[in-house]
C-alpha cells in the first residue's frame, strides 16, 4: 500500500513521540476501518522534523464524501469530532477532524490517488531534501516549526525558494533529479 506501511514502522521504530503516534493509530485502526479508501500517512510525524504540535495526517481517496464519512464516522465519539467539505488548490476535499490523546487527527480525502495529492506529493519532496540536507536543516526547520511556521512555508525559507507560494515552491522540486536536488541543498547549507 502506498506508503503507509512504511511511514507507519518508521513511527514504531522512531523516537518517542513517533512510538507515541504509532500506537495512537494501532488503536484507532485507521487503515483498517478506511482501507476502502487507500490512507497514507503524511504530515511531519513520518520526518525527523515533527514537533509536539504534529498532527496525525492520514490522506485518502474519496469519491463519495458521504460513504467516507459514514466510515469516519467510528470516530464521532472522539473529541473536537468535525466534518467538513472544501475546495483546495481547487479540488473538492472532504475532511474529517478529531482528537485522539494528545494528536489532533485529520483525515483528508480528495477524488484522486493520494500519490497526485498535494499533501504526499509534499512528504517526499521534504523527505528528499531532509535525506540530502542532513542535521543542520533538520535542526533550523524544526526551529521555525517551533516558532510557528508551517513546515512549506520553512522548507523554502531554508532553500531560499522564489515565488509568492512555498506550498507551490515545495512542490516544483518534485521534478528535480538528485543531483539537480543535491546542488540546490548546498546552495542553501551555505
């Protein structure tokens, strides 16, 4: 399955906050009970860049809002328990929001597969970037996501992206071979 497999024994195996999320989602079954859905987990939990404000990301396909609330739906119970429908980036997403221990739970389900979701798209490119930056990125972008900056918005501050848009800037790095990558890592390590 896309991903989620991987990201979910990186947060077993991960530091404490990451074991913490991991169990959270073992109990709530998420990829059981929304397997119809294909989730993925995303966000910054699955990075070494997560903070205690990390929220548990699940991306999902959905082509029928309401089945994947009625699904969702187990989790009503859950304080702070919100559906709601949104366009982003100009497609429909339904999303489902609530708390479970300490992680605030987002469900984010849009009409395509979670490999053209902006959200996944995202986690691989910082992913990328993390792997070839090393600790002195890891160190200065989860400072700013400590000061309150989105983890986009931090990215391209440390790789001193142009343009208006760091969710856009993040994203137009997808198509960068590595080494195309790499020489833009070190421009920004200077």
């Amino acid at each position: 399955m896309l991903g989620a497999r991987i990201d979910l024994e990186g947060l077993r195996t991960g530091g404490p906050r990451q074991q913490r999320a991991y169990a959270v989602l073992r109990s709530l079954a998420i990829f059981e009970r929304l397997a119809a859905f294909r989730p993925a987990l995303a966000g910054t939990l699955p990075l070494p860049i997560h903070t205690e404000a990390s929220d548990l990301d699940v991306l999902c396909e959905v082509h029928d809002p309401g089945a994947f609330v009625a699904a969702c739906s187990v989790y009503a119970a859950w304080p702070g328990f919100k559906t709601s429908q949104a366009e982003v980036r100009g497609v429909s997403s339904t999303i489902v929001r609530f708390t479970a221990e300490e992680f605030p739970v987002e469900l984010f389900g849009q009409p395509q597969p979670v490999a053209q979701q902006h959200g996944w798209r995202h986690l691989q490119v910082e992913a990328r970037v993390l792997a070839l930056a090393g600790e002195a990125a890891v160190a200065t972008i989860t400072r700013w996501k400590r000061e309150g900056m989105k983890t986009e918005p931090a990215f391209a501050r440390w790789l001193q992206l142009p343009g208006d848009d760091p969710y856009l800037a993040v994203l137009a790095l997808e198509g960068l071979d590595d080494e195309a990558l790499r020489r833009l890592v070190a421009r920004a390590g200077r």
